[in-house]
C-alpha cells in the first residue's frame, strides 16, 4: 500500500524503494532496478512519490554510475518504460491520472537534464525511446482529441527537443562504447520516417555515427556475427528455441536490426558528396563484405544448412531458426545498399535541375565512384545469393532496386575488361568448383553460379560495349554446363538456358554463329521433354527462328540458299524425324525463368526513367517493381491440361506435337518469299502424325495464323488455309465459333 510522503515514521515501501536505488547492494542488477520501477510506477497514486522515485532512478549507481553497464544490460531500459507506459495507459483508477504521470515525466527528465547537461544527458535517451514506443498504443487507448491529443502534442515536442538536445549533447569520439551504442539504438528506436535526421544529429559529423553503427551491426564484436553461435547448437538439442532465441533473436541489435538498418540507409542517403563520404561508403562495403563471405563459408561447412530452405519439415528447428536469422541479415543490408544507391540518384535527380550549372568533371567523378561502389554491393549479393534464392525466385522490391540499378551503373561506365575480370572470379576455382557432382550437392555453390548467370545475362542484354573474348568464355562456360547430362538441379539448367537464349539474341548472325545456334537447337530437342517442358522448349526455338529471321546470309555455291534455308530445314528434319505416339510424362506448363531476379523490364530501370521523368518523387517509392506474370506465348498458352476452350487441348501430349508446336512460333518470322512454301511444309508434317496429334496441331496452326501475323502475313495465311488447304469446305482445324472475323 502506497503512503503519502510524511504520513508515517515507520519506513514505508516507498522509503525501502528509494534507498535501493539510490544505495543498492552490491549484487543489484539492472535488471533487479527495472524490476522494481516496473512493478511500482505505473500504479503510483501521488504526484510527489512518483517525483521522488524517478529522480532515485536517475541518480541510481547501477545504472547510471561512474562505470556504465554493458550496452546489452541498459538496453532493458528502453523496453521496460516502453512496458511501465503501457501498463500505466492500461491500469484504471484510483492511480495518479494519465495527463499528472506524463507531466511529471516530462518536467522531471528535463529538470534531469539541465542541472548538468553534459552529464545526465545520455541517461534520459533510452527513457525517451522507450516512452515514444508506447505511443502508437497511447492512440489506440486514448483516442479523445479535445481531452487529450493536444496535450500529448505538447508532451512528444516536449521529449521530442529533449531527445535531440541530449544526443547531441551525448556523442562524440570520447564518449563510453556501451553509452554511445545504447544512444544509438535509442536514435534508431526514436526515429521516424517523416522525420529529419540532420534535425537530430545537429553539427555532428555522420561518418562517425555511421562508422559506430555498422560496428554495432557487423564489426567483428557486431550483433549479426551471433550466426557463429549456431555452430555451438545441435539441431537435437531439447531447449534449442529458447537457447537461440534468448541468445540471438532478443538481442538488442538483432531485434531491432531493421530499425538500426534503416536509419544507416538514412544516414548514407543523406551523406555530402565528397572524398571522405565515398571512402567511409568503400569502408563501410568492405566490411560487409568480409562478414557475408564468412557467412557464406558457414552455411557452406554445416551439411545441416548447406541444403537450402525449400524442403524444410515443421520439425527442423535449428535450420528454420538458423534462416530466420540470414533473412534477416539479408534485408537489413538491402536497405543499407539502398540508402548508398539512392544517394547517387538523388544526385542524378538534381543535375538534371541544374544541368548548367553543375560541373561535367564532377558528375563523371561521382559516376566513377559508384562503379567501385556498386561493384562492392554486387560482390557483397553474390555471397548472400543462397539467402535470396531461400526466400523465392523473383527477389523483392528493394532488392531488385539494388541489384538493377547497380548492374547498370557498373555496365555503363565499364573500364574495358573490369566487370569482365570480376565476373570471371566469381565464377573461378576459388569460388566455385563448376564439376556436375559438387553442384548436384552443394547449394551454396550453385547459388553463387546462379548469381554469375544472372550477371552474365544481364551483362549481354544491356552492356553497350561487350568483350569478344569473354563473350566466347561465357558462351562456352554456359553451354558447358547446360549440356552435363548429370546436371540435375532444375533452377540451373532453366538459368543456363536463359542466358545461352541472350547470348544468342545477342550475336551477330553469321555463318559461324550459325552451326552454334543449329548445335543448340540439337542440344534443345534432346533435352525436350525430359529435362525441358514443352512451353519452355517453344520458347528457345522461337527465340532462335526470331533472331535468325532478323538478317539472312545468302550462300553461294551451297545446298543452302541462306541462312534462313538451313535453319528451317534443319527445324524441320527434327520434326519429320519425331516419331509419332510418344508420349510427355509431365504436361504442365513450366515457364523458363530467367538467370536474374525478375525480367529487366519489370525491373524499372531507374536511371532510363530520370531521362524522362524529372518529379520530386521518393527513389525507393518510384521502384517498387514487382515479380511479373511469367508470359506465356501464344501457342504453348495457358496450361490446361487436358482440355481447354472449346474442348480442345492446349498443351501437347506427345514429343511431335511439342516439336511441331515450337516450330509453329517461328511462323510469324518467316520471310515473304518463303512464307508459303513453309506452310505447306509445316502441314506435311501434320499430316504426318498420328488422327489426335493432327487434331491438336491444326487447332495450333490456325490459332497461329488467324491471331499472331501482321496485316501482311495474314492476308496470305488466310489464303493458303481457304484457298490450298480448303478448310471450310474439309471441315478441318477450328469450330466456326473460332474464326475471327
């Protein structure tokens, strides 16, 4: 039972609470302080006691004294006055009223701190933080404007300047480690989007914050480095979920790592452009690096976790928790690597308003710059790749805006041979052992090809200059891999394939080039359909008929009149040597994905769109790209199996019906001159197969001609299929709900 202040000679509970703190045994934790402020405060009934025990808490030697406790121990002092306001807002009368105990608060923590500003000013940071904390509940709970809201307003101004008073008041380089990382993570709990961030640091310099932060987080002594516990744990271990998480996940850096992540995204976003900015970002990078190669190599060594996240059963504690961590890891420094990369745009954004006026040699210096940088975080995704593949194909916004945005800034300002060279390594012995048997076995090192790939495609699709010589070394690695027969894992193939389909969309058409694509299409009909699907299949010969349609080669003195001529024979060999009747095991429809995250298309390229647009819009709000539809060709369409509109089928139930229906989307491409005659060659090969496969590939055919030709083409088509073949009169290939007038 609280007593009034004098109302007894006897000590009260209050008079024990008050000598404690201010006169604490020596076995007194902070935890034991915090214990009893929280069990007291939010339940007192008068005015002055509460006065008397915050101003106790204060001076408590414990937490406060000459020699501060760890970081980690005075932590719980955010959390526990984030709980003592909330229960506070909770507990009903005949306690203090709300409006009395938040004014006490508010006159007793600035009182505090202006008898001796450069003392105390750090002891009222984590108070702050835990109160703000409480606030979104305060809302909730106290939702009457008149009666309360603009007291409030006047109580979070009032805390609000005091916070930024005493951090500024707080930080420098001679400040205790454990008082400049419990002021940090108090900055980072306080912070809010729509907030300054140079309102709170004042004239401080923010290389400084940020250098202690990124040590906070992933110095060698960081929060993120508790992945080397997991090597202490067994997955058989009974306790294992109350051991990690007591000892990583309500850590302090750990259970605020996004909090903490995005203020440094802040923080770098906002940094001056300058020498010491660009070499505190490389620092910064470096060490991020050193810690996701050491991650990577941990993964790696434990058979437990080497095996990727898809097949993980309810039962594999060790493993969900041990991936609930890297994700983690993986989307705090994805928001970093965004406030590094929009700080470059930004840059773009102004020097496209200040065109005049703005320095040539300066602009090209910062691009320079950020062909080093971007060059780092690319290094830095390439170790954290098996994370990003854990999560699912098609990454997420803020990746893609990363990875993008960086693969183009490195490509557009190439030195000849650089990015050449850096992928070459990624993909060396060093990194990666390229033999079927270690990739069928090590998912580690197939994410890191995986990632190479998707470089490698995004490399031939948008580098203005390309390296001959290491196009060739790509040419012949990928193909390498996609031909090993003993090459099992699916995600690998379907990349290799991508990235051998933009190396061929991509080449100059040549006689040359032309045995390779004619050596491809072999490989293709050998993989179709065991390894290969049918649409995925259609897909490749489409991609490859479309290319070589775009320039012919006349031959002279050849059996072949043109490239062209040869291709399409050799197309059409394929399909007359098929055997009819034979069956595909697996019909559905599998997209053939690309070797990167999400199409580039899809990916908003953001420096292409400041040419065009330049609004005043949020960077990372403008980029929220979204994993497509995977886009299904006209005619491997829309994967019902077995019947489709009009009962008919839309996908093929025998190997001719595949080859035939791929050769069928090579018919828009077809030269003028021979469009005709490849018609009546295509039919031939229907009417070759057996009464069911000619049904559907008449269906097919029609479905080509009557939908996926221009004016030209049409016109032409229409006449062969009414005027040769006679449909209408034979009754052949279509409903008459199906013609398209």
């Amino acid at each position: 039972m609280e007593s009034f202040p004098h109302s007894s000679t006897a000590p009260s509970e209050l008079d024990y609470l008050v000598n404690t703190l201010l006169s604490p045994n020596p076995s007194m934790t902070v935890q034991n302080v915090l214990g009893y402020l929280y069990n007291y405060l939010p339940y007192v009934k008068h005015e002055h006691n509460l006065k008397i025990v915050l101003a106790s808490f204060l001076n408590n030697p414990v937490c406060f004294g000459a020699k501060p406790p760890s970081f980690s121990d005075n932590y719980l002092i955010i959390e526990v006055f984030k709980l003592i306001t909330e229960k506070k807002l909770k507990v009903s009368q005949p306690t203090l009223p709300i409006k009395t105990f938040y004014d006490v608060l508010a006159k007793e923590l600035v009182h505090f701190v202006s008898f001796n500003p450069l003392q105390n000013s750090w002891k009222v940071l984590p108070i702050i933080a835990g109160i703000s904390l409480s606030s979104e509940l305060r809302g909730h709970l106290l939702p009457s404007f008149l009666e309360y809201r603009w007291f409030f307003s006047d109580f979070d101004s009032t805390m609000h300047r005091l916070f930024i008073s005493s951090f500024q008041n707080t930080i420098s380089a001679s400040t205790h480690k454990d008082i400049v990382d419990l002021s940090l993570i108090s900055l980072a709990l306080k912070y809010r989007h729509s907030e300054s961030i140079n309102e709170y640091l004042g004239v401080m310099d923010p290389n400084f914050i940020i250098k202690r932060l990124i040590g906070l987080l992933y110095g060698p002594a960081g929060g993120a480095q508790l992945f080397k516990l997991f090597a202490d744990w067994s997955p058989n271990n009974t306790d294992i979920v109350q051991s990690i998480s007591h000892k990583v996940f309500q850590t302090p850096t750990i259970k605020h790592l996004n909090r903490l992540s995005f203020l440094l995204e802040k923080l770098f976003g906002n940094l001056d452009y300058n020498k010491k900015s660009f070499d505190l970002i490389l620092e910064s990078l470096s060490l991020f690096l050193t810690f996701d190669r050491d991650l990577n190599r941990f993964t790696e060594s434990h058979k437990f976790l080497n095996t990727g996240a898809e097949n993980l059963k309810d039962n594999d504690i060790y493993e969900q928790q041990y991936w609930r961590l890297v994700k983690s890891i993986l989307f705090s420094q994805v928001l970093i690597f965004q406030g590094i990369i929009s700080r470059f745009m930004h840059s773009r954004k102004s020097s496209l308003l200040s065109h005049f006026f703005s320095s040539s040699r300066k602009a090209s210096r910062l691009e320079n710059e950020y062909r080093d940088i971007c060059s780092s975080i690319l290094h830095c995704l390439y170790y954290l790749n098996y994370i990003l593949i854990a999560i699912g194909q098609g990454g997420f916004d803020g990746y893609n805006f990363v990875y993008y945005v960086s693969m183009e800034i490195v490509l557009q300002n190439n030195v000849p041979g650089r990015f050449e060279h850096f992928s070459r390594l990624l993909m060396g012995n060093y990194e990666v052992n390229l033999h079927h048997q270690t990739l069928n076995s090590n998912y580690i090192s197939r994410c890191k090809v995986l990632f190479v790939l998707g470089m490698w495609e995004n490399y031939l699709q948008q580098s203005p200059v390309k390296d001959e010589t290491f196009v060739e070394y790509l040419y012949s690695t990928t193909f390498d891999m996609v031909k090993d027969p003993y090459l099992h894992d699916a995600y690998l193939i379907e990349a290799s394939h991508s990235v051998m389909l933009a190396y061929f969309s991509d080449m100059e058409n040549s006689q040359k080039n032309l045995q390779k694509v004619l050596q491809y299409f072999e490989l293709l009909t050998n993989q179709f359909p065991v390894r290969l699907s049918a649409h995925q299949f259609s897909v490749a010969v489409e991609t490859l008929g479309k290319k070589i349609m775009t320039h012919s080669i006349i031959y002279e003195n050849a059996f072949y009149k043109s490239s062209i001529d040869e291709f399409l024979h050799f197309v059409y060999s394929k399909c007359f040597n098929t055997v009819p009747g034979q069956p595909i095991k697996n019909r559905k429809v599998v997209p053939l994905h690309s070797a990167q995250p999400i199409t580039e298309v899809e990916a908003s390229s953001t420096i292409s769109q400041l040419k065009a647009n330049k609004e005043n819009k949020d960077i990372i709000e403008s980029n929220q790209a979204e994993k497509p539809n995977e886009l299904f060709m006209d005619l491997a369409s829309s994967g019902k199996d077995s019947t489709g509109y009009f009962a008919t089928r839309e996908t093929p139930n025998t190997s001719r019906e595949g080859i035939i229906m791929a050769f069928l989307n090579v018919v828009p491409y077809l030269p003028m001159g021979v469009f005709v005659y490849w018609l009546n060659k295509i039919w031939i090969l229907i009417m070759a197969s057996n009464k069911e496969e000619q049904k559907f590939l008449i269906h097919k055919m029609w479905m080509g001609l009557s939908e996926n030709l221009d004016l030209n083409r049409c016109e032409v088509a229409y006449n062969w299929w009414y005027e040769t073949i006679r449909a209408a009169e034979s009754n052949i290939g279509h409903e008459p709900t199906l013609f398209k007038l």
